[in-house]
C-alpha cells in the first residue's frame, strides 16, 4: 500500500464520518424544531427542516465550531404558513427564531 492509497482510504473514511455525523445533526435539529412548535402552540409542518447554510463559526463558550443553519415551517391555522430557523453548533442549539404569527380567532375570543 503507498501513501496515494492510503489517502484516499482517510479521505473517504472522513467524508463517510462528516456525513453520518450530518445526519445525525439533523435529526436533532428536527427534533429541537417540533419542541419549539410544540411549546409555541402551532403545528410543525411537514416534520423536517432542511439546512439553509454551514459555515465556521463561534459557540457561546467561544470556540470554533461548525455552525449550521435549519430553516422549517409551521403554521397555527389552515390558511398560513410560516417559516422559522435553528442555528446548531455541533450537536447544540446556538440560536432559534420564528416568524411573528396572528392568533387565530378561536385563540383572541374574551370569555
């Protein structure tokens, strides 16, 4: 074996690391996604997200991580959607946001 071969092995070896390790960021982000649905009363849709961008960047802690941003969508009536983001460094939540929506009119009825 010469040292083409064997950089071709790390090569894919990596690749094949950097995508289960995507996935399983995904799934996280997917999860944090229908938690923050669920705890804001409306509905995830389509449950999934889909990642808008990677890049380096920094954590709260200040270390360089891989920052990836997950856009998702969620509505609270029939008629609406509604987009939102997730920021993950590495495996954790660094920031989240969620488009302003309108109550319905079941929610805004005074007793």
């Amino acid at each position: 074996m010469n040292i083409t071969d064997l950089l071709i092995i790390m090569t894919l070896s990596l690749l094949i690391w950097f995508w289960l390790d995507s996935m399983k960021i995904n799934e996280t982000a997917r999860k944090i996604g229908a938690k923050l649905c669920q705890k804001n009363n409306v509905q995830f849709l389509d449950e999934t997200v889909h990642m808008a961008s990677m890049r380096f960047g920094k954590n709260h802690h200040g270390q360089i991580k891989l920052l990836r941003k997950y856009k998702f969508e969620f509505t609270n009536s029939e008629y609406h959607r509604y987009s939102g983001n997730l920021t993950l460094a590495g495996h954790s939540l660094q920031d989240s946001h969620m488009d302003v929506y309108r109550l319905s009119d079941a929610d805004n009825n005074i007793y």
